[in-house]
C-alpha cells in the first residue's frame, strides 16, 4: 500500500510507502512500489501510515518492533529496539518490500500489502518463522490488523470488507461488509486504520474515486464503527476527504485527521462515538496532517509542508486546540508511533528527494513536552518503515 499521503508522505494503501502508516495523511498507495504516495510524489496520504499505530497495548512495553525497506523498495526486512537502551537487532526476517507491523494483545503482526496481500502473526520473540501467514486476497491491499472480541480484524484498501480471522490459526472465519460505503465510481471502500475501544471496532475510510485512474477524485470519507461480536457495521460518520484515525489514550474518544472536503475543513478532528459529535480541535489549513501520537491532551503530528519543501513535526494542544511547530526537516517522515512511556517514535528515509544527504532512522520525542530525545539517530540497515510496541 502506500501510505497515505499527506501531500506526498505516505499513502496507506500498501506498497512501496515512502506510508502509514504513516504521515501526514495517510491515503492508499495504489503503486505496486514505490513512491506512491508516501512512496511516491503523488502521494495523496499522509500516515503511512503506515503509520503505524499511535496507541500503546499495554501500561509496560520493552520492545519496539519495526519493518525496514530497501530504498527502492524491493525487499524488507524485520528489527527489534529494546525501548530500555535503544540496542537494535537487525534483518531478523525478509519482508515484503511494502511492510507493515502492528502489535496487540502481546502479539505482533506483520502486513505485507499492495502486490503482497498478506498477514503474519509472530509471536514476539520467535522470528523464525510465523506462527501463521494468511492471505487477504488477491489485490486486496491490507492495511491494519486489530485485535477484537477475541478475533483478529484486517482492513483492505482495495475492497468492501474488513475480513475476520481466528487470531490463533489464522481461518478466515468470515467479513463485514462495507458496500454500503464503497466509492460512487468505483468498488472499493478504502479501509485503512484501525482503533479497538472496549470490545466496539472503528475503521477509516478515505474516500477516494480510483475509477479515472490516478490522480484519484476525492469523495466524502467515513468512519465506520463494528460491533466485533457479531461483525456487523453499528454506526458510521461521514465527513472530510482522506481520513484517518488514531487512537486517543485514556479517553473514549478518537482523534481523525481529513483533507477539506465541501464544509468541513482540513485539520485534526475529536470523534466521541457515544456522544455522536465531531469537533474540531485544530485547523490544519493547506497541510494535511498524518501520523499522530496522543498522550494525555497533548499530541504529535507529523505533515508535508504546503509546498512540498519539507515536513512538519507539530505539537498540538489537544485541550486548548493549538499547534506549533516543533521542527522542519528535509528527513523523508514515513510515519510516527506512541508507546506507553508517552513517546513518539518516528521513521525517517534515507535519500529524502529533497535532501539525499538528510538524517534517516528513528527519531523519538517526548510527546507532553514536545522535545527531542534523541540527538542522532537510532539506525537500521535498511530505511525504517513502520514501527509498533510490545
């Protein structure tokens, strides 16, 4: 997939990110390799999401999980970062070369996306092989795992389904179905990330015309909320153009980032399901926000600057609804993940197109303060891609 894009970040669809994902707005990645979005200039995402995930699974984690690209994202591979002294463990396994990892309930899977089509679960610490691999069907571009209800959930970008697993041997045990909220033109939903809150699922679905063929027409994006017991669609909101959403922790609310799409602006928006409202907390204005990482009422975001100059790390008051800037760099920002210990993790390229000599690796920051914590680097062989906690 690639990531999202968040103006030429990641686009979440699923291959060659460049993602998530992850950042600045995260929207699929339809290229089978490169820079799609995120990966490629065209990227209409930003969060690669690949983003990766912005909410901890656990109160204590140890270990940072992470997928690596080759520059030209034909191969990747797999690491672990001891989050006690930031050691690397490298090329522990080939991935695709459009990876993505998300981690749950002490599990960890491994998404192989667009032209791959596939989800592993590993069991942490045993990288030998998987404890299972499943397709997710041909083309269908999986973007997010989720575990719910006991069952395993995976969104695909090019489908009108979120398919459901047995989280322990990996059968397909059946789908939602999201046709009701398919493109006007064309026969894809474009699911992309995932957020669990007490046994009730919500997916974002960007909204994308691919009928025409690149670059894509905008339609109005939804979140859609499942009731993971029986599998069903419960609830959806429509608003914005090319969402996406990350968990907001310890509340019951989530926080969106969308593109203006007819009234509603750019910006990063608070969605409480229960109460049924959406509110904005900050403008955005020309950039698209991706990558987000809440803790407490304060959050990072990363975006592409306007003009396609360089990337933003901005720290949001999510109380006040204020946004500064942290830093600009000319670092190719894949994507940005949380842990528990309230930092943000975020991957940087080597060989940004705008700077070939620009810093690359893993960059973390303390999310209340908003500061730095690294001065240099933590690096992997290969460029790091996606990132989950354990």
């Amino acid at each position: 997939m690639h990531h999202l894009l968040f103006p030429f970040l990641l686009l979440a669809v699923a291959c060659g990110d460049k993602d998530t994902d992850d950042t600045a707005s995260e929207e699929a990645d339809t290229d089978t390799d490169t820079d799609t979005d995120t990966d490629t200039d065209t990227d209409t995402d930003t969060d690669t999401d690949t983003d990766t995930d912005s909410d901890a699974d656990a109160d204590t984690q140890t270990m940072a999980v992470v997928t690596t690209v080759a520059s030209d994202y034909s191969t990747g591979s797999f690491s672990t970062v001891s989050l006690a002294d930031w050691s690397v463990t490298d090329e522990l396994f080939v991935t695709s070369g459009d990876p993505v990892v998300t981690a749950d309930e002490g599990w960890v899977f491994q998404i192989n996306r667009f032209g791959y089509d596939n989800v592993r679960l590993y069991e942490p610490g045993t990288w030998g092989e998987p404890v299972w691999e499943q397709s997710t069907g041909d083309g269908s571009n999986p973007q997010d795992a989720e575990l719910c209800a006991g069952d395993l959930f995976v969104s695909n970008y090019n489908s009108t389904q979120i398919n459901v697993y047995n989280a322990e041997t990996g059968a397909l045990k059946g789908a939602v179905s999201l046709t009701d909220y398919m493109g006007a033109q064309d026969e894809n939903a474009e699911a992309t990330r995932l957020v669990e809150i007490d046994g009730t699922l919500y997916v974002s679905l960007q909204g994308f015309d691919q009928s025409a063929g690149w670059p894509w027409g905008a339609e109005s994006a939804a979140i859609v909320e499942i009731d993971c017991a029986t599998a069903t669609v419960s609830d959806s909101w429509s608003f914005g153009h090319n969402i996406n959403i990350y968990a907001w922790p310890g509340t019951s609310k989530l926080l969106a980032t969308t593109e203006a799409y007819g009234d509603d602006e750019a910006g990063l928006y608070a969605v409480d399901p229960s109460a049924g409202t959406i509110e904005l907390v900050v403008g955005s204005g020309t950039e698209s926000l991706g990558s987000v990482v809440a803790y407490g009422d304060d959050a990072i975001a990363l975006s592409g600057k306007s003009d396609y100059s360089g990337y933003v790390i901005h720290c949001i008051d999510l109380a006040a609804g204020n946004m500064d800037t942290a830093e600009e760099t000319t670092s190719y920002l894949t994507g940005a993940a949380g842990n528990a210990d309230g930092e943000a993790w975020i991957s940087a390229q080597a060989a940004s197109w705008l700077d070939p000599k620009a810093d690359s690796g893993i960059f973390v920051y303390d999310v209340a303060t908003c500061s730095a914590k690294t001065s240099d680097a933590i690096s992997t062989s290969l460029n790091t891609f996606s990132i989950a906690f354990y």
